[in-house]
C-alpha cells in the first residue's frame, strides 16, 4: 500500500522537483493532494506554481489549495533573488487551466487528516511551516492523526543560508515551525546539513535534460536557473538541491543517515532568530522530538531522481 502523503509547499523550482518526485513513484505514494503558502515567492505565485508542475506532470487531478498568505507574526520574506519573480523561472509553463481548490489550505489539511484514519498520512512540509503550525493551533486533535511530518527545515553543523544561524523555511516563520516541533508528531527533518550534500552539478543535470521527456527537460531549465545564484554564493561544482531529499527519504530511506534527538526552534533572539538548535550530543535533558537527518549518499539520490523522472510524460 501507497504512503498517503500531502505536500504543503512554496514551489520553488526545487519544491517543484519534490513534487514531481512523488508523482514519478505512484507504488510507494498516494499525493493526495498539495497545499500552497508563502515562501519563496508570495501565495497568489506558489498556489499558481503548484498547478503548473500538477499539468506538467499530466495529473490536474490532484486537489491543490491555497494556505497562508503571511506568516504567524511576521512579515513575509520572499526570495526572488534565487528563484526568480515568478518563482519557476526556467521552463516556459503555461498557464494552469486546473482550478484550485475552493477550502482554504489549513481547513484542507484539518478535514483531510480527520476524514482518514489516525497514523496514515504524512504531511510533508516544503516550505515555512505556517499552514501545518496553523492546522495545529486551529485543530490540535489533528496532532495525533498525522503519521509523521517531514519536512525540508533548518541546519545545525552546516548553519544558516538566510542569516549565519538560520534556514530560509524556518527563518520566515518561526513561530509555526516552534509550534509544529513542539507538537508531539513524529518528525523527520532534511536540513541544510544533508542538502547541501545533494548538488546538481552540470554531468547530473544534464541527464535529466536528456531522459527524452517534457519533465526532464523543465526540471534542468528550472534547476539551471535556480542554480545562478548558489554557483556564485558557493563556489561549488552544483547548487544544492533542497526539497527532493523530503520524498526521497520516504523513499528510500537507507541513503541517509542521523539521529534521533531534540530540535529546537529559536524564537527570541535578533541574532539567531529561526535557527534550529539540535542536542546532536544529547546534552541536554529536552524530549527528543525529531529524526535529524545528517547525511545522504547524493549518488544514490541522483540516481533515484533521474530513474522516476523518466517515468514522467
Ligand atoms: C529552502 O528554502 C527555499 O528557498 C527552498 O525551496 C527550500 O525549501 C532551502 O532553504
Ligand atoms: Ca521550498
């Protein structure tokens, strides 16, 4: 039986590949559907980029709903400077036709966690974590429906890609990702410690641009564009590739490896605000509350992706 999972995403070239990780792998998951929040660029583009990988993929079946437009408490923060204005800057998309959905996100995820049996959906968080920090303020019930959340969020050894000290999908809303990591749910979390082993350097991408399909040929116009940036932040010989590692590790979780520990979510201070504290030592005497993933076998990884790409139109 399929995983049934929910993406809840600020596409994001990167985002977009996840996306169309989990379409590509139809007998390990069941995407039933995505919800869009504010991120990398604002809801009205996220919700509208969701749909155009859905067509892309051939399946404008799969229910997509807007979520927050802002964060909990703070101002949205939004990088087009990496993905671009429109946030999938790479690939000519056309226009969605697919309507979306008429529930607000955070309502979506409440009913959609109630309507299953508690433990089997896994909410798999691509972006800040408002929308699902939301669900859980609205309706705390659905803690103990959801099987596990994984989420692409925060450093610890590598620290931060936003500040010195915080990840991008934490540093926008902190205060969602401390609700959501105090919440009790199992958690996995792929930060920036395992992503930034994960890089699409030029060999990597350009098999994809040759699997012979529409999909592989956005996916290197997107990563091709959104790489600009981190090439030149870097130095490295690929940018690194973020949100895929969430879906690969439902996948195949023997590429990575970490440690079940307590995760912590700064709040307070200007200096480190957002960053993710992680008792990797377990110096503390705080609950463990995360499987903080460490490290992936980025060949293996590569080799996943390109393999379910393929199967794409
Ligand atoms: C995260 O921030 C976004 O820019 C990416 O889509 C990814 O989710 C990496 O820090
Ligand atoms: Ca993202």
């Amino acid at each position: 039986m399929p995983t049934k999972i929910i993406i809840d995403t600020d596409p994001g070239q990167d985002d977009a590949v996840a996306i169309l990780l989990a379409l590509a792998s139809p007998d390990e998951i069941e995407l039933l559907g995505i919800t869009a929040v504010a991120g990398n660029v604002p809801l009205s583009r996220t919700s509208t980029n969701a749909r155009k990988v859905l067509e892309l993929a051939g399946r404008p079946d799969i229910p997509v709903h807007a979520g927050c437009m802002r964060p909990m408490l703070r101002k949205p923060r939004t990088a087009e400077y990496v993905h671009g204005p429109t946030g999938l800057n790479g690939p000519d998309l056309p226009e969605p036709k697919m309507p979306l959905g008429k529930a607000h996100g955070v309502d979506w995820i409440i009913e959609t966690l109630m309507a299953h049996p508690a433990g089997t959906i896994t909410l798999c968080t691509l972006g800040p974590l408002t929308n699902v920090g939301m669900a859980l303020v609205k309706a705390p019930a659905i803690a103990e429906r959801i099987g596990r959340i994984v989420m692409m969020a925060g450093a610890y050894f590598e620290v931060g890609n936003v500040t010195p000290a915080a990840e991008f999908n934490v540093y926008v809303d902190p205060e969602a990702a401390d609700v959501v990591m105090r919440s009790g749910v199992p958690i996995t979390i792929l930060p920036l410690d395992v992503t930034h082993q994960v890089l699409s350097t030029r060999d990597r991408i350009q098999k994809l641009r040759m699997l012979g399909n529409r999909t592989g040929r956005a996916v290197a116009e997107m990563l091709t564009f959104s790489e600009a940036f981190d090439l030149k932040k870097y130095g490295w010989t690929g940018a690194p590739l973020h949100d895929p590692n969430v879906i690969a590790w439902l996948l195949a979780p023997e590429l990575y490896n970490g440690r079940e520990i307590n995760v912590s979510t700064e709040t307070v201070s200007a200096l480190t605000l957002g960053m993710t504290v992680a008792d990797w030592w377990g110096v503390t005497d705080r609950p463990k509350n995360a499987l903080f993933l460490r490290d992936v076998d980025a060949k293996g990884f590569y080799a996943l992706l390109t393999e379910r790409l393929a199967r794409l139109p």
